[in-house]
C-alpha cells in the first residue's frame, strides 16, 4: 500500500514539473523568438502577379454607332403599255445592266397601231403635196387675172392646214413607235433585280397605279445611314468643310472588327431636338455584292487627327457593381484600387479616358488574387499579348476549369 502511494505521488511530482518546464519553454520562446520568423508567422507570402505598363500612343478617336445599310438607287418597274406579258428575260436575284430587257409585253397591237399612224401620216404628205401645187397654180393666175385674190388666200389656207396635219401624223408616228419600244421592258438602271412580280401570260396595265413587275437597287456604291450625337458632330463633323476629310469604317453583324472603310456623303441640314442627333450617311465600296440595303450595320466615326490616349488591355479592367476599376501596383509593390472611365476599343486595346496616367503599372493577370492594400510580387509583362500566347492561356484556362 505505501509502495502505490509513493509511485503515485511520484507521477504527480513529474507531470508538475513538465507543465511548469513547458510553460516556462513557452513563456522564454516568445519575447526571444527571431523577428524574421515572427514576421513571416504573422503575415502571409507576396502573391505573384502579372503587371504591365499603361501604354500610351496616338490613335483615332472613334465613336460607335448602328445605323442601317441603303441602296444609292432603287427603282420599281412598272408598265408603261397595257398589254400581256409574254415573256420573262432575267433569273429572279440576278445582276442586271442598265438596258437589259427585263419583260416583253405582247407588242403586236403596238405595231399595227405604228403601221396605221404611218398610213395616216402618208396620206397627210400627199394632201400637203396637192395643197402646195394648187397654192402654186392659184398664184399663176392671180398674176393673169384670172381668179381673185380670194381664191389664192383660200389655197394657201388650204396648203398650211395640210402642212399642220402632216406635223401631227408626224407626232402620231412617234407615238406609236415609242408605245411599241414600251413594250420591251428595260433596266433603268444596274444593280441586282427582285424577283418577278408578274409572270408570262398575266394582263398589266400602264401606269403609275399598276402593280410593279419587279425593282432593281444598285449594287455599288452603297450607303449606311445612322445618327449621330451632337457632341461628335461638333467634335468631328460641324468644323470639317470636307466631310470626306473625317474617316468612317463598317463592320456586319457577324464581324467583330470593321472590315470596310468609307467616306461621309451627306450630314443632314438640322439636328432633331427631341432625340438630340443629326442623320448622317456615309458610303462605302460594295463591289463584291456582300452589303444588301436593309442589312444592320455597327459604323464607327473617327476624328480627323489621331490624339494621345492612354490604353490598357481589356482583361486588367474590372467591374464592381456599375463601375470599372483597375488595380494599380505602386513602387512599393502595393495593390492600390483605381476606378477608371473607359472609351472605345483601339488596336486590341481599350481606351482609359480617366483615371490612369501614362506608364503606370496595373495587374493584367491575378486581378482575383490581389486586393487593395496587399503587397504582391509584380511579374513584369507586356501589356499587348500576343494571339498565339493568348489563345494557349485560354486553353490552358479551360484546361483547369475541366480537371476541377
């Protein structure tokens, strides 16, 4: 019994003294700790991060706008004769020249009234021609005395009343061919045809109340028509004397840049006051036949001279809520929280209108690992990537977001 006493009051004593030991360890290890390792205990390791330049050059100021794509020319056929179509001549979508023939309409009636008006017109030269003959014999004899004065005046009457019909069998004539050459549909002008509206054996009838046969638009040049705000038409357009001078390019729907490069060809005459824009229409190259008037067109406008503008590339750009923010790395390798305002997109990069100055470092990649106020440890980049380096990091990307 005394020997279990002893050995428990033996394990009491121990643990006593392992606990004041160890708390004396504890106690001695705080204050004498290296400030390095109590550095590093206490705050956590730079995060890398790629950091770029704000780049700073001269472009064109341009501003975006969605207008709608216009034919230079439109005309709808319609029939000038009254007659049945009897034959169609072009493939309905086709590229027709000015001139071409278009339909035929029955001409036959067309030309029986040019042989009756040629008829008439003949039998109008004879009576002219006896007309001048009894003038001439009258006058004969007047001279003799042989009839009176009043017989010559009669004749001579008789001479310019068949001269005047011979004048309007003259015009009959014309009219009547020009009714026969109606009868031959032409082009008025080139460009590329609708389809036909009316078909062989169907009766038409003239005139502007007629149901069209077809209408042909041109083809080249074109026309983009859009509206413009006022503070670009001050800027750019209100001072320039030569709209030609101010650069203007279109891109389609399905196009992510602008493929095509035109001129202004008309800015309209008053600014509506209710929306605030003017109605401007530029003209652009369609020798390929690829813009169709009705198409939606997004057209951006330039200023005449390229201005300095400070840019930076799209993916350092973030949102908070309505705003876009960058983070800017200062020389102490700082993350600093720097909302921005943002202009058009240039040369792969995006205009920063205020908000950052000229050679500034920003985060172009990490901006989901830095927060305002931490120290990071800037890896140096170009601000521009190139396509193909771009197009890897996009594989690679997609390549963690499968294997999480």
């Amino acid at each position: 019994m005394t020997s279990k006493r002893n050995k428990l009051a033996y394990l009491l004593a121990a643990g006593a003294t392992f606990t004041v030991l160890g708390g004396v360890a504890v106690f001695q290890g705080g204050p004498h700790m290296p400030k390095a390792q109590a550095a590093s205990a206490a705050a956590p390791a730079a995060v890398e991060v790629d950091v770029a330049p704000v780049v700073s050059r001269k472009v064109v100021d341009w501003q975006s706008y969605s207008g709608r794509l216009e034919a230079v020319e439109r005309v709808d056929i319609r029939p000038r004769v009254t007659g049945t179509i009897t034959q169609v001549h072009f493939r309905n979508g086709a590229l027709v020249a000015q001139g071409d023939v278009l339909f035929t309409i029955d001409p036959e009636p067309y030309k029986a009234e040019v042989a009756r008006a040629e008829a008439q017109l003949a039998a109008a030269q004879a009576r002219l021609r006896y007309a001048d003959a009894e003038m001439a014999r009258a006058a004969k004899l007047v001279a003799d005395s042989t009839i009176t004065r009043r017989s010559l005046d009669e004749r001579e009457n008789n001479a310019r009343e068949a001269a005047a019909s011979v004048r309007a069998a003259e015009a009959d004539v014309r009219t009547a061919r020009l009714n026969l050459s109606y009868t031959q549909v032409t082009a008025p002008i080139a460009g590329r045809v609708s389809r036909a509206e009316i078909t062989a054996g169907n009766v038409v009838a003239a005139g502007a109340g007629g149901v069209a046969l077809t209408s042909i638009v041109s083809v080249s040049p074109i026309y983009a028509a859009f509206d413009v705000d006022e503070q670009t038409y001050l800027r750019h357009l209100a001072s320039v004397k030569d709209d030609r001078g101010v650069p203007v390019r279109l891109g389609l729907a399905n196009e992510a840049e602008y493929s095509r490069d035109g001129v202004i060809e008309h800015v309209d005459n008053r600014l509506d006051a209710v929306s605030g824009t003017i109605r401007v229409r530029a003209s652009f190259d369609n020798k390929d036949g690829l813009l169709v008037p009705g198409l939606f067109a997004r057209i951006q406008v330039g200023g005449s001279e390229p201005e300095p503008a400070v840019m930076v590339d799209e993916r350092a750009i973030g949102t908070d809520q309505d705003k876009k923010f960058v983070l800017v790395v200062g020389t102490d390798n700082k993350v600093e929280y720097r909302p921005i305002s943002l202009g058009s997109r240039q040369e792969g990069l995006r205009i920063v209108t205020k908000g950052l100055a000229p050679g500034e470092r920003i985060v172009v990649n990490g901006i989901q690992r830095a927060r305002p106020g931490d120290m990071v440890q800037p890896n140096m980049v170009a601000m521009e990537k190139p396509a193909t380096q771009a197009a890897d990091a996009g594989r690679g990307e997609a390549g963690k977001r499968g294997d999480l």
